[in-house]
C-alpha cells in the first residue's frame, strides 16, 4: 500500500504537476538575480512554470484525445447514439462529450448536427452539457494540481449534471423551440471512412496544432491572471469573498463565471492560485463550471439554434447544477472528506 501512495505521489507531482520544473526554473530566475521570493519574482516563476507545464501537456493530451476521436467521427457517434434509448442514451451522449476536446462554443456545431439528423433533445443536451465541462484532458490537468480523488468527483459530478439536465429536457418534450431550420433539415447517411493508423496520427497532429491555436491565448491569459491573484492579491480579500465565511461565495463565483469566455485549460492556472490563495473547493469548481459551460459568447451562438424559452432553460438547469455541487463539494471539504 506505502509503495502504491508513493508512485500515485510521484505521479501526481512529478509527472503532471512536473514539480522538478518548478524547481528547475527557480533556479535559473535566481542564478540570473532574479528574487523568486519576491511579488515580481514570484509573478514571473509563477508564469513561466504554469505556461510550460499546461503547454506540454495540453500538447501530448490533445494528441491521445484526438487520435481516440478518430474513431468516432459525428457519423458513426449519431449511429453509437442511436442505439440506445432512456436514460442509457443520456449517460452514453454524456461520455462520449468527453472524448471532444473543445470548448462550448466548438460544440455547438456538433450538437445542431446531432439534432438535425434526428437524434432525441435530451441526448444532444447531455452532449452539449459535458463536452465542454469534461474531457479526458481535464482529468490529467486537475489531478496535477488537486489530485486524484478530486479530479474524478469533478468528472463525476461533471457527467451527473450533463445526464440529469438532458433527461429533464427530453421529459419536458421542449423540441418545438428548437428552430426550424434545425428541424427541417436534411441528411444524408454517409459510412464513416476507414482510416489507417498513419492518417489517424496525421489526423491527431492537425488537431493538436489547430486546437493549441485556438487555446494558447486563453493560457497566457488565465496564467497571467493566476499569477497575478497568487502574488500581488492578499490572501485575506480571497478569503474574504470566497472563502467559509461568505455564504454566497458559490453562487457569486457561477455568476462572475458566467461572461467569461475560456475552455477549462485557461481556467486551472486561475482556480490553482484561488485555491492557494485560501479560496473554498466547491467555490472555485463552481467557477470552473460555469465559464467552460454558460460562457456568453457560447450562449449567443446556442441562442441561434434554439427558441428563448429552452435556452433559458438549460441555462437554469446548468446553472443551479452547477451552485449544488459548488455546496457540495464545499460541504465536504469541510468534513475532510475531499
């Protein structure tokens, strides 16, 4: 057992968490003069340590994800789909959201697509929900710095709120606000071709290069802004706000997410230094939720696929999903059981 705790550790630190780079870095600022103790020294360890250590990663997990897609291309997904019904077609429209590595806003065209070729409401929901909320890629992220145990409950709590809020839609019977050129859209069935294992690494290699693109601003962005809250704001003002002692630190961390346009790599950099900062668990994944899900410009683009009233509706089921398991895992966090 000893033996097993000390390579998930070194996993954890050293493998994802890539401590040796933080210290490798360190180092080099201080032997340049540079005082890494310092609010300016500190700001510029913070930044270089956290735009490498994503960097990496996000290029090796886009790879994996991305040759594993290949396998399911939007036709042969809609046929997967369409074998299961209930319930069981929520959860299997949920967990294939989290093989797409995209933002919100990249899967809305999936969704419309899903749609149109005549799969039920409530699936596409679920699809749409956990696509940008969880993914393969943010497990390896949020286990190197939260670790193991907290990184599956996000990912668990993730496709719950993904299968419930797609099976309340589809109880509702809500597609007659889907718009009409949705519905009245033809399709044609097209086997999906058969790829060679050379062509699905190219594949692979065309997405790492075309979703690096899209994210890297949002990287430099949200580690920017970690190093500015890890350094330069006091600890007490995080607290203060977001912190046990503010009961409404859940609901105002989901709002604030809300506008905030970003995918879950430009988010972590922030909630690593909250959390350092002394900001509550649920808290912070609340804020996670809320920007890779309900981001405005994602919204706007929904808003052309369907009428008012269902939009306002998933962003009510997203939205109070989203704030129960913020007190969830705050709760929790409070009886040390996370």
């Amino acid at each position: 057992m000893e033996i097993l705790k000390f390579v998930l550790l070194f996993l954890q630190n050293q493998v994802l968490g890539m401590k040796w780079l933080n210290e490798l870095i360190g180092n080099v600022l201080s032997s340049i003069g540079l005082d890494t103790t310092s609010r300016l020294g500190g700001s510029v360890e913070f930044f270089i340590y956290d735009v490498m250590k994503i960097t990496v990663l996000l290029l090796f997990l886009i790879f994996i994800i991305s040759y594993i897609q290949s396998y399911f291309p939007p036709e042969r997904s809609k046929k997967i789909l369409g074998r299961f019904h209930g319930i069981g077609a929520n959860i299997v429209s949920a967990l294939l959201g989290t093989v797409t590595p995209f933002c919100s806003c990249s899967s809305i065209p999936l969704f419309i697509g899903f749609t149109s070729a005549g799969l039920p409401l409530g699936v596409t929901f679920s699809f749409l929900i956990s696509s940008p909320m969880v993914d393969l890629a943010s497990v390896v992220l949020l286990m190197s710095i939260f670790g193991t145990k907290i990184a599956i409950a996000y990912v668990v709590v993730g496709l719950v709120i993904a299968v419930v809020g797609g099976t309340l839609i589809e109880k509702l019977h809500m597609e007659k606000y889907v718009e009409d050129f949705i519905q009245n859209a033809s399709h044609v069935d097209i086997d999906a071709p058969t790829l060679t294992c050379k062509e699905r690494v190219q594949i692979a290699k065309e997405e790492v290069i075309e979703i690096f693109k899209k994210v890297f601003p949002y990287i430099l962005v949200g580690v920017g802004i970690g190093a500015l809250i890890h350094n330069w704001i006091p600890e007490t003002w995080i607290e203060g706000v977001l912190g046990s002692n503010n009961p409404f630190g859940v609901v105002l961390a989901t709002l604030v997410g809300v506008p905030v346009y970003a995918d879950i790599f430009g988010t972590i950099p922030i909630a690593e230094a909250l959390l350092m900062k002394g900001a509550q668990l649920g808290t912070i994944l609340a804020f996670m939720m809320a920007v890779t899900t309900l981001s405005l410009p994602s919204m706007i683009m929904l808003k052309k696929a369907v009428k008012p009233k269902l939009l306002a509706l998933f962003i009510a089921i997203c939205t109070f999903g989203i704030i129960i398991v913020g007190y969830l895992f705050n709760v929790l966090q409070a009886f040390l059981i996370l």
